[in-house]
C-alpha cells in the first residue's frame, strides 16, 4: 500500500511527499520520501530530494536487515 501527495509551488515546480510499505519477497519493506520537483520542458521534469528505505527479511533462521536512506535524483519524461 502506498501514496503520493503533491503540492504546487508555481506553474513548474511541486514538493512530492510519497511513502509505501506492504511484504512482497520481504517480511516487511517500506519507504519513504521527499522531493523537489521542477518541469523544465513539457514533457520532462527533474526531481532531487530524500529517501528512505528499509527492508526486513526472515525466513527459516536467516534474516537480512537492512536500510539505506540518501540524496535521491531522478527524471520523468511522459510519452505522451
């Protein structure tokens, strides 16, 4: 389960909160985050923010722990 919440700053530019978390392979996964959002052509906007992410694994006595969280950069280019 999962969401997205997006707030406006201007025509181009929006703050993107998002987060998810549910059990798929893992005992337990979620995420979460925070970031800047700017459209630099129609089609293309560039995103920079931070990220949070932690995965639970546990199965039979083997466990796997482990989180990672940092600067998180990315591209959207929308087909159409």
């Amino acid at each position: 389960m999962g969401g997205r919440f997006s707030f406006p700053l201007g025509s181009k530019a929006s703050v993107d909160v998002l987060g998810d978390a549910g059990e798929g392979g893992a005992t337990l996964d979620y995420q979460v985050a925070g970031l800047l959002s700017y459209q630099i052509k129609p089609k293309l906007s560039l995103q920079g923010g931070w990220r949070s992410l932690t995965a639970h694994y546990g199965n039979n006595e083997n466990v796997f722990n482990a989180s990672i969280q940092g600067i998180a950069l990315g591209a959207t280019y929308k087909f159409r």
